[in-house]
C-alpha cells in the first residue's frame, strides 16, 4: 500500500469513530525511523483505545501489518505502521507532550546544528 492511501485509510478510520483534531506532520528529513507521524485525540481512554483499535482492523484488512502498538489501554496508544506512525491521545496528555511543536520545531533546529558543524 502507498504511503498517502495509507494515511488517507488511517484519517479514515480515525474519522470513522469520532477522532479529534487529526495532524499528520511530515518528519522524514527530521528522523530515520519513519516519515510522517499521525497525531489524533480521543475523549478518554476507552475512546483511545477504540480509535486505535480501529486503525488497526482497517490497516490489517488492507494486508498492512503493524509493525508495534504501545499503550493499549492508556491514555496514549502509539500503532507503528512503518512509514507512518499513529498516536492516539487523550487532549491532556496531547497538549503535555506537544508532539507537534516538538517535531516542527526540529527541521530549523537540525538546519541550525548542521550550519554550526559546518563553520566549526
């Protein structure tokens, strides 16, 4: 499956069962372990839980297999897809970790580093 249908497929099924405030943040010149990270929340973490179940029913029945899930039955629940990773958080803990500052922040701040090197 392609990576934009499988993005498309998990906004789907996190749709499907109510998700809030879907992110989807483009990190592959930031970090080698995957390329985009899919940001969701849940009202609680019953409804984590589902959203994430969800996701991975519908990535199973497209013959996408899972390649980790982390925090069933938390307030965070993180599905490893490969090229996209899927976290499902409760909005406490979403605005605690504040994944996307986090990981928009880290494109100018490597350009910075890699500059610095470069003059050292």
């Amino acid at each position: 499956m392609q990576t934009e249908q499988l993005k498309q497929l998990v906004i789907d099924s996190l749709e499907e069962l109510k998700g809030n405030d879907i992110v989807t943040l483009d990190v592959a010149s930031s970090t080698s372990v995957t390329d985009f990270m899919m940001i969701a929340s849940g009202t609680s973490s019953r409804h984590v839980a589902s959203l994430a179940e969800n996701v991975i029913v519908k990535v199973k029945e497209q013959g996408v297999k899972p390649l980790g899930i982390e925090g069933q039955g938390s307030e965070w629940v993180l599905v490893d897809l490969g090229d996209l990773v899927v976290h499902v958080m409760q909005p406490a803990t979403r605005q605690f970790y504040d994944l996307e500052r986090l990981w928009s922040d880290l494109p100018e701040d490597a350009e910075e580093e890699k500059a610095e090197e470069a003059l050292s």
